[in-house]
C-alpha cells in the first residue's frame, strides 16, 4: 500500500499550509503531484490517478479533497459520486510509488469510518480543529508575525470580538457556529498593510474591522418572521430609540432570513452541509427549523427581496434616512408572513 495522509479539520487556512509543504517535500518539482476533488470526479478518474506511474521512476503525489462527502448517502446532495467503500479499495491496489493526502474540511470524529480505516492501515492522522479563546488569540498574533506586523493580545481579542462576537471564546452546544480561519487571515492582512510602525493596534482594528456583533437574533425578529404587525413596530420603535444602529438592525433582520431560507433545506440535505454552505451553525439551524417561517418559501422569497433592496438604498446613500427605510421594510417583511398566516 502507498503512504497516505489524512489530513482533516475546520481550520482551512492551517490545512493548506500543511498541504503545501508536504507537496514541498514529497514532490518539489511539482511535476509528479495531481488533485482531484472526490465530490466532481468519477472513480474511475480517481483510480486512474492513484495508479498512474510515476515519471522518469520518481514516485507520484496525489491529493484528494473533500473524503468526508464519500461517507454521504448517494441519495444526498453534496455527496461524493461515490462510496468512502469504493475509495478504500482504490487505495489498498495502489502502488506504493504513490503517496496519497486525503482532505477532509470538517472534524471527524474518532467513529468515523475513514478515521478507523486509517488507523487500521496506519496511516498517517494529522488534525487541524479551529482553536478557541487564548489558542486563537496566539493564532491571530502568528498570523500577524508572518504578514510582518505586531498584534498584541488586547487587538487580537479586539478582533475576534468583532467577528465573532459571542462564539470565538469557546464552542456551546446551543452555538456551534464554524469560524472561518480565511476570513481571519484576512483581516489579519488588511490590518497588516494600515499598521502603524509595524504595529496594529485596538484603534487600527476598530477603525478597519466590521462589527459583526449584531448578526444575532433578538425579540424583533421573531415578531417580524411570526407575521405580528403591531407588537413587531412597537418592539423596532423600542430598539431604535435604545441607540441599536439602522444599519445593524438591517443587518439582523437580513441574517434571520438567511438562517430560515437555509433551515428550509435541511429537510432535503443533512445539516452538516447546509451549515457549510450557508454559514450557519447546525444548532441555530435546529432552532430556526421550528420555526413556521422557515416552511413559507414565498413569504421569504419577497422578504429577501425587501430586505436586499433596503440594504442598496442604505449603502449607496439614495436614502436620506436609514431610520426611515428600516421601518419601512420590517412592515413590509411583517406583511408578507402576516398574509401568508392568514
């Protein structure tokens, strides 16, 4: 059998790297390396590329992306053409010239099929899981040594609080949304290129970074999605005379139709792949399918259309009041589940 690594975890920006320096090892002249993505590929294209010949005698590097979808139903959308069954019987026939890297973008647990046939076949098991709290923090000031830059640990916090606001400390089984490690990274990069003496600071991260503190969902949402006219109004009333911004009032309004239109496809695909997909942890997708809202395909489809015609006027500035048109649209979405429930 080849040498094969398997390679998996949430934290993509770790996994690439760990990709490009085994191809640096293992095939520096990048002449004998291919990859393949198991999800687009027929078997047979796979099998051909496993037990390909080396050039010149030299041994061959073949990297397979996205093993995991190998383990979905066919029935499944989102699944490998194939079977992981059908997979490991292409590795066990291929010739040890070849050595394999097997990517899988998501943890797998140790009951996985793959992960027992690895240890079976004792390859190699390399993870790559998200940190959280001060091992993330450490990963933002690594980051920021590499593009070139200082990043203490009160901007590093200051960062990640900014983009994940309440789940970038510790991983909640009523919160279990995926940090994106390439949207750190970056942040990381624009931060680095405004640095001041090669230093970013608090200021400098405040200054560049969005805060994505409102992408949660709060009591208005659920009167507006409910279709409750009145108390939705006088709870929006509330929450704009409490200071809450136009803009991030908009902001939540739009991630709560987000998280319904992609909890109405977790009937027809499995939770893990929407969740990859949209964004959206698997826990809030849980509590967003109970909701009616989120089996009213038409109601949401003219919610999102008012939604993303609000969010033009306020960005490009044809709306001379922000207020205005953030009332304006919550009656509008308000509406549209109002009729629906009627």
């Amino acid at each position: 059998m080849p040498q094969v690594f398997l390679l998996h975890g949430q934290n993509s920006i770790s996994l690439d790297e760990r990709v490009v320096a085994l191809k640096q090892e293992l095939d520096p002249s990048g002449m004998g390396a291919t990859t393949l993505d198991v999800s687009a590929n027929p078997l047979d294209v796979v099998r051909s590329a496993c037990h390909s010949a080396p050039f010149f005698g030299a041994g061959r590097l073949v990297v397979l992306t996205n093993v995991n979808l190998t383990t979905r139903k066919r029935t499944g959308r989102g699944g490998a053409p194939f079977e992981w069954s059908e997979l490991l019987e292409v590795l066990e026939t291929t010739p040890a010239t070849t050595t394999v890297i097997l990517r899988a973008d998501e943890n797998l647990p140790a009951t996985s099929v793959i992960v027992k046939a690895a240890k079976k076949n004792k390859w190699t098991i390399e993870s790559f899981p998200v940190p959280r709290g001060e091992e993330l923090a450490q990963w933002v000031a690594e980051r920021g040594h590499a593009a070139g830059v200082s990043i203490s640990r009160a901007a590093a916090v200051q960062l990640l609080s900014r983009l994940y606001p309440t789940s970038w400390r510790q991983e909640t089984r009523f919160d279990t949304t995926v940090l994106d490690t390439r949207l750190i990274a970056t942040e990381v990069e624009k931060l680095a290129c405004a640095a001041v003496d090669g230093v970013v600071s608090e200021e400098t991260v405040r200054e560049l970074v969005p805060d994505r503190g409102g992408y949660t969902a709060f009591k208005l949402n659920d009167l507006i999605y409910a279709g409750q006219s009145g108390p939705a109004l006088q709870e929006l009333e509330q929450v704009l005379a409490s200071g809450d911004e136009p803009e991030r009032v908009l902001a939540q309004m739009a991630s709560e139709a987000t998280g319904l239109e992609a909890a109405r496809h977790v009937a027809e695909f499995d939770a893990t792949t929407v969740s990859k997909a949209s964004g959206v942890s698997e826990g809030r997708l849980r509590m967003l399918r109970q909701k009616p809202a989120s089996r009213n395909p038409e109601a949401l489809k003219g919610a999102i259309e008012q939604l993303r015609r609000a969010e033009w006027l306020v960005k490009t500035g044809r709306a001379p009041r922000s207020e205005a048109v953030i009332v304006a649209t919550a009656a509008e979405v308000t509406e549209e589940f109002k009729r629906s429930r009627g």
